[in-house]
C-alpha cells in the first residue's frame, strides 16, 4: 500500500509530490491554518509563549508542500514559490495561481490530474500465502469471495512464450485476465495460473474497414484509447470498461447497445492455443466449432490469444428516460426502442423493493455538443458519493425509497451528452465499497425471452422478498440471438436480467444465496429462459444442463481437444467433472 | 478522501470556539445594557441659531467614534513603535474593540434616530478595511515578523525606526485630513534612503523592507482608488465646527473666529473640526464659557478621555457609555463620556480638574 493511500492527510501536507486541485487547496489551507491557531492558543494559554515554535516548522513544511502541489496542477515547479519574494506583485500571483487558477485538464509532468486514477481499477497479481517460500499464490476476484490457491502464477509478454509454456508442462492450466468475474472462473486449485494481461498489444488496425486485431490481455479501456483518435468505438462491449478481451470472449459478455447482443456477435475471428501447444484460427467459416466452443465458453477448450473486432462511428449521445410501471414495459420497449435506429443504449432499471416500477434510460443519438469535457470517461481516485448512495440504499431505512423518490429523480434533473465511447467507459472502481470483509457487492444475470418479461419479473420479485434479499439494482437489457455458441445464453431474443447485491460473506449468509440462487433458476428455467455463467457457481448439474442444452457437445469437444483436461477452472471443476477434484 | 473536509471543518469551528471564547476577555466594557444616555438628553433643538448650512445630525456624535478609532489606534501603534517593533502589537484586540464601540455606540441612538445608511456604509467599509489590515498583519507578524524579531521585540534595525516614524507622521497627519491624502509614495524611496543595505540583524532588515514596501505599495494603490470613490460618493467635508456661546470671551482662543454677536450677548463662534476641535473648546470652557450649540445641536454630545484604570466617575453632568483598556500601557483606560452640549463646559472642567487628559471631543 503507498504511502497515499495509508495516510493521506500525511502525504498532502509533508510531500510535495502530485498536484492537488483548487478546491483541495482551499480545505487544506483552511485546515492548516485552523490548526495551527488552535495550537498556537492552546501552547501560548497553557504552556508559554516559547512553546509555539515548534508549530513553525510544521507549519511552513505544510503550507510549501500543499502550495508546490498546487503549483505543480498549473504545470509550474516548486520553485515559483520564491516568487512571493517581489513585493506585492508576487504575492498577488501567486495568490491567483494557488487559489484561482485552473489546473491543467491533462496529466503533465508532476502527474495525473488530481483525484483522477492513473488507471483503471486492476486486482492484484496474486496475493503471497504467508510463512510460504513456494510459487503458491491466493488467485482471488474482484468480490474477495472465491481465493484459490494456484500452484504458480505466469505472466506471458508474447504469444511464443505463452505457447512454449503449454508446451512444454503439464497438469492444470486456469486463465485469468482482469479477474472481474464473480465465480472462480479464472483459477482452479493447484493449477498453473495464467495472468494474461501482458499480452496486450494492437496487432492490426483499419481505420477504413473498422476493424481491430488485439491480443485478448489487452483491456477495453486500451482499446478505447488507441481508436478514440480515430472517432472510432467499440461496436459490443460492457459498461465497465476494466476487462480485458479475453475474459469478456471467454464469458460472451454483452453492454446496453441497441440493435446489438453477445459480444460473440461483433468477433470476426480469434487465435486460440490449444492444450497441444497449437495456435488454430477461428472464424465463423473457418474452424467454426472452435469458434463457437471458446467464445462465451470459459477456456474449456483452450485459450484465446487474440481477436479480430468490428467497430463502429463513436458518435455523442444524449440521455432520454421514461418512468413507468413494469407491465408496460415490453410493449413500449418494442413499440419505441427495439427498432428505433435513432438509441444507441437502452437499459431500464427496476425499482426495489417492489419492481413494478422502472426507469427507461435510452441514449439516443445527437449531433449535439457533448456535456461532458473529455471524450473518455475520466477516472476517480476516489466515488465517495457513489460509495455514499451504495450505503444509503442498502443499509438504511427507506433506502430504496429514497432512491427511487428522491434520489434518483434529482440525478435525472439535467439531460446529459456523452459520447459512446465515453458511456462505455465506466469504472469498476465506482462500485467499490470500503470494505469487502463482512459485505460484498455481487452480481447475477437472468436471461428471460423476451414475451416472458413479466411473468418472470414476478416471480424474481416474490423470491426477492421471501428471501430478503438486499437487491440494489436489477437492470434490464436486450439482446439478439446467438444462435451458434455452445454455450449460447440467448438462444433467441431475450431481455437480460442484470442483478446487483448484497450479501455477508459469512458461510450461513453464503448459503443463503445459494439457496434463492437455485431457486431463481428454476423459475427462469421454468420461461425457457438461461441464467449467467460468470457468477457463482450455486447451479445443480441438473440446472447446469437445461439453461445450456448445448453443453453436452462442448464437453464432447473438450474431450477431443483437450483430452488430459488441462484447461481448468471452478465453473469446469463443477460440471465438467465433478469427480475430478 | 472524505477525512480532510471532516477534519477540517472539526478544526475550523475549534478555531471559532478558541476565539469566542478569547472574546470574553474584557476589550471594551459596556456601562450598561442598550441605551444608558436619558432620554431627554437626546430631545431635538428645534429653532438652531446656527446658520442651516453649518448644521449637521446629532447622532453623529456617536457614529464618528468607529471612524476616531481608526485615528486612536493608529497613534496607539506609532506610541508603541517608539520602543517596540510592532511585531507584537496587539492588532487583533483593536479589531475587537472597533467592532465592539461601534455596537455600543450604534446601541445608544438605534432607538431614537432613523437608520443613517450612508454613514454605516463608510463605517462598514473602513471597518472592513482595517479589519483585513490588521489580519494580514497579525498573521504575516506571527508566521514570519515573529520569527526575525530582535529579542526583546527592541527597536534596533533601520527598518523598525523607518516604520516607528512613518507610524507617527501617519498618525499626526490623519488627524487633520483623510488618511488617503496621505502620500505613502514618497515614503517608498525614503524606505531605502534611509536605511542601510547592510547591517546586524541583516535578515530582519530584508524582512522588515519587504513588509513595509508590501504596506506601503498597498496603501497606496488602495488609497487612490478610495479617493476616487470618496469623491464620488461624499460631499467634501467642513473643516470648521460652528458653535454657539452665552458670550463670547475676551480673547478668543487660537484658530477660532468670532462670527456675529446676538443682542443678548450670545455668539457664534466658528472653531475648528476635528482634532483642533478639542482644545479650542476646552480653552473655551476654562474661560467660564456655556456652550449653547454645537454644529446647531444642543443634545448629547460623545467625548474621550483617557484616564487611569481606577477612575470612575460619577457626575450628573455626564454619564459613562464604555470603557476600553489601553491595551499597550497598562494601567491606563479609555472612557467615552456622554455630556450634553450644554454641560460640556463642566465636564471639561471637572474632567482637567481630575489631571484626566481629554482624547477626543467628537463635534458631529
């Protein structure tokens, strides 16, 4: 942990390191100089007037140090300060360069802009297992709810290494990239841990053709980056902007785009390394049982190594919502927004406790100025009101009264433009709680055809409250069909169910979830519908089977291409074989 | 980082706390609740003998004492720059006594007469000028002035002799014209005329030149462009005092001009305003004179004086509305007596008879 982290009123006020912003300036200061006249009175009152020099050195170390950091926000070095020695006129500018001038919207050379992050929220590489001197590390994800112990963890920086490496071992291999999957689905116990996130490079780019070819440890946000220049944007991704390629490949994610669905839908090909050391092309023309058995299908068969992507125009959008009860929902999803060529975003958000009412947010397109000064969303150090709201709505009375009445209403007041690139580019950081020691943020996705909406949305909202489930959020998204992956969560259209929760991470409050989990299964089961695989793995077999009929095939391929399954992770310790372990 | 907000605001009110509690300290001590002056003390002159365009409001009086202050406090700061740096000066204090008298003062004639705009306009802004003056100065002269003080706070450099004599010619000259007719221009090359480069206590002498060319430059920038909006906003003011007499003596004391003499042997007497103002009625009232009008108004009338620590009076012919400490000589208090114009002559009297020097007699 820096030093920033762990005491950040000590590194404000006696480094000079980083830039501070004009707000953080003026609190500073008005902290320091409250406190140095509370002390001041308190050592002249009671112990003597000789006493208060030791406040000076503090003093002046504090005020130099907030001011170089300030001065270092306009670009300028510590050494201005001395400017304050020319009379008046020095005092006077920097008087209007510490409390009033702008810092710089970029990073410059004293460091990023202030309480923005360097980056994107990562999980770490691995934590060491204490008082052991072996390879052995603690392979966790994002929910701090399912550590692993691997056997050793290797990070590759080109494809040949990485290859060599299947090669030339033996025994279980998991693959993890970002980790932002909530079910194990990157490690298996004493497997060879694969950190692909070295492998991050742009291998191919066409402006004119719209396409991108990257290795899968590359992450979204890199991407946005490298073709945001070219007012180009990612045609499927997430809203969450963390992950790497390889592992929203690997899950088939899918984002709020309109028109759209899985993320297997925008992939022209991918590279994938077989437990043989073999590097096979895949394409839908090309080796299309591969294609279809490792995208959306968690490394069973083996792993990806790149991927060739569509793009598409980045264009601004401008935010739209219509409140309304549940029930008509579908027909006026289907009636305004399924063929509406005009939303680029479309998601509608379910109120709980009760959910028969929802927000319909679309974002439409606009030729209009954005609101919002960059074109990438800009990252926080720190979300303290969204950390806030997360709090308020779960822990509290009336909460999700107060969200649903108050809250919210009031951050629907101003009709934002941002540009699609820029919607796309959320950090997971902002759904960080405190801790995640006793409470952690989870979440779970239903996949419901689309004529079944409101049955199922019923019985999801009986089994919440028979439960008392602290549900934050349930968000609802739409999707065209896969029709080819094995694993295949949109056989035909469905609205996604994207549940966000709370839970304890105390074993009876584990097993609960578990419980209502399954339940909740069945009843999606029972609409024809498929749950998500990327979560904690509380399906039976049984479930396993009926929300993914194609499963069997897979494993049938899993067995030819990799006979001495090697490709591992909790998700094909569960149902691949469960005797194995 | 919610800690720094949450810790700042613990500190900020910590710090009102400290100094609320540090304003219990006796700095200007009332005689009394509201108003103490009779009622009858402030009944209105009706026919003024006294020409109509020497005639100005009678709760003057009282509203020029925050505007005196700023007269009193300066020459209080020039007496103690004679033998101490100003570094220690108590700046603080004097802002809480201007603030204090002037709710005194405003207290007496709140009930009795309308509320006079204009005039608190200028009080507020010279009181918030002074105000952030002396602040700057507090903490400038605690953060750094303490830091390269002489032990002792003695008066050694060149520079603290050069502020000891700008403090007095300053005050000496506010006393009879607006302070922003001072001219602090010429004072900024004399600051380095009239020092040496070199010397003991070098790195005082570099501090002291740069503070003094701070107050200097800005003083004068600020005094022009107050000049500017004073004559825009206010009529030049009279430099007399008109005052009427029972009779008028037979020598008449310096600066004062006899204008015309009534049948019953009153006369009207035009006597210089301001600080002048004071010893020529004073050398009236020792020649047995009862004043009858004073700019046209024969109601109460405010005085200074300053006497030692233990005195209080107790007279009819004048009642006591506040006392302040005089906070660099110990021993010694400030006493704002309200008499009536009709009475002046005695309490002059009485008050020279007690050895008790008259600070300011305040003439509407």
């Amino acid at each position: 942990m820096r030093l920033k982290d762990k005491l950040p009123l000590s590194y404000l006020l006696f480094t000079s390191r980083g830039r501070i912003n004009r707000l953080t300036y003026w609190t500073v200061s008005a902290f320091i100089w409250s406190t140095f006249y509370v002390l001041h009175t308190l050592l002249n009152d009671f112990i003597g007037e000789g006493a208060t020099y030791i406040l000076y050195p503090l003093l002046l170390v504090s005020l130099v140090a907030t001011a170089t950091k300030r001065l270092h926000d306009i670009n300028r070095s510590g050494y201005w300060l001395l400017i304050v020695l020319i009379p008046v006129l020095g005092a006077l500018w920097l008087i209007y360069w510490l409390g009033f001038k702008k810092g710089d919207n970029r990073a410059n050379r004293f460091g990023t802009i202030p309480n923005e992050a360097a980056d994107y929220l990562k999980n770490d590489d691995g934590s060491l297992i204490p008082h052991l001197k072996t390879q052995e590390r603690i392979i966790n994800d994002v929910t701090h709810l399912n550590p692993v112990v691997v056997a050793d963890v290797f990070r590759p920086t080109s494809t040949e290494e990485l290859q060599e490496k299947v090669r030339t071992t033996t025994g279980p291999v998991s693959v993890g990239g970002g980790r932002f999957s909530m079910g194990g689905q990157t490690a298996s116990p004493h497997s060879l841990h694969i950190d692909m996130r070295g492998l991050n490079q742009v291998i191919h780019f066409s402006k004119a053709e719209r396409i991108i070819k990257v290795q899968t440890g590359i992450r979204w946000c890199d991407i946005q980056r490298f073709i945001d220049p070219h007012d180009l944007s990612i045609k499927i991704m997430q809203t969450y902007a963390n992950f790497t390629v390889g592992g929203a490949l690997s899950v088939n994610c899918h984002g709020r785009y309109m028109g759209h669905g899985p993320l297997i839908l925008s992939v022209r090909s991918v590279e994938v390394l077989l437990a043989d050391g073999s590097l096979v092309y895949a394409s839908r023309t090309e080796n299309p049982d591969l294609f279809f058995g490792t995208i959306g299908c968690y490394n069973g068969l083996g792993i990806i190594v790149t991927a060739e992507l569509d793009l598409e125009e980045n264009l601004a959008v401008r935010r739209v919502y219509k409140k309304l009860p549940y029930t008509d929902y579908s027909s006026f999803f289907i009636d305004t927004i399924r063929d509406n060529p005009e939303a680029v975003f479309h998601n509608g958000d379910m109120y709980p406790p009760a959910f028969t009412n929802m927000r319909a947010v679309t974002w439409v397109k606009t030729t209009e100025k954005p609101t919002v000064k960059t074109r990438l969303m800009p990252l926080r150090e720190s979300y303290p009101l969204e950390r806030y709201f997360m709090w308020a709505f779960t822990e509290t009375m009336l909460g999700k009264w107060r969200r649903e009445h108050v809250v919210d209403p009031l951050l629907y007041l101003t009709t934002p433009i941002h540009w699609r690139n820029y919607e796309a580019g959320y950090d997971v950081a902002e759904l960080e709680p405190r801790s995640r020691t006793k409470r952690t943020y989870v979440l779970q996705e239903y996949f419901v055809p689309v004529r079944h909406f409101e049955v199922f949305a019923r019985k999801m909202s009986e089994i919440f409250n028979r439960y008392n489930v602290n549900v934050i959020n349930v968000s609802v998204r739409h999707a065209l069909p896969d029709q080819g992956s094995y694993l295949a969560w949109a056989r035909e259209e469905v609205f996604a169910f994207v549940v966000y929760y709370k839970q304890r991470t105390n074993d009876v409050a584990k097993n609960a979830v578990a419980i209502w989990t399954r339940e909740l299964i069945d009843a999606v089961l029972s609409v024809e519908g498929a749950y998500y695989l990327p979560y904690q793995a509380h399906a039976t077999a049984g479930q396993f089977h009926q929300a993914y009929p194609n499963a069997r095939k897979l494993f049938a391929l899993k067995k030819k291409l990799d006979p001495d399954f090697r490709f591992h992770n909790i998700l094909w310790d569960t149902y691949y074989q469960p005797d194995n372990n | 980082m919610l800690r720094l907000p949450i810790l700042t605001v613990v500190m900020v009110l910590l710090a009102v706390v400290l100094y609320l509690r540090k304003g219990r300290q006796t700095l200007t001590i009332p005689a009394g609740k509201g108003c103490v002056v009779p009622n009858d003390w402030f009944a209105a002159n009706p026919h003024p003998m006294t020409p109509a365009d020497h005639v100005r409001p009678a709760d003057q009086t009282f509203l020029t004492y925050p505007e005196w202050f700023l007269v009193h406090s300066p020459a209080e700061i020039a007496d103690y720059a004679k033998n101490h740096t100003t570094t220690t000066f108590p700046y603080m204090s004097h802002v809480r006594q201007l603030w204090q008298s002037y709710g005194i003062v405003y207290d007496q004639i709140k009930a009795t007469f309308p509320f006079n705009t204009g005039y608190h306009v200028m009080i507020w802004v010279i009181g918030v000028s002074t105000t952030v003056e002396y602040a700057m100065k507090a903490l400038y002269e605690t953060v750094v002035g303490r830091l390269t003080n002489p032990a002792h706070g003695c008066v050694v450099t060149d520079e603290d002799k050069f502020n000891a004599q700008f403090t007095q010619d300053y005050v000496d000259f506010i006393r009879e014209l607006p302070w922003y007719e001072f001219d602090f221009t010429s004072r900024i090359s004399r600051l380095f005329s009239e020092t040496s480069l070199w010397g003991p206590h070098f790195i005082r002498k570099c501090e002291r030149k740069y503070m003094l060319l701070t107050e200097l430059v800005v003083k004068a920038g600020y005094g022009y462009l107050i000049k500017l909006g004073t004559k825009a906003a206010y009529d030049e003011a009279l430099l007399t005092t008109a005052v009427v007499v029972d009779k008028a003596p037979a020598t008449l004391p310096s600066k004062t001009k006899l204008l015309k003499t009534y049948p019953d042997e009153s006369a009207l007497l035009l006597l210089p305003r301001y600080e002048a103002f004071n010893p020529a009625a004073s050398a009236l009232a020792q020649h047995g004179v009862t004043f009858r009008e004073i700019a046209g108004n024969n109601s109460a009338l405010l005085l200074t004086v300053l006497s030692p620590e233990n005195w209080h009076p107790d007279r009819p012919d004048f009642r006591v509305v506040f006392t302040q400490p005089v906070l660099t000589k110990p021993g010694l208090k400030r006493v704002a007596l309200v008499t009536t114009v009709g009475r002046l002559n005695k309490t002059i009297r009485y008050v020279q008879e007690q050895h008790v020097t008259i600070e300011h007699v305040y003439d509407y």
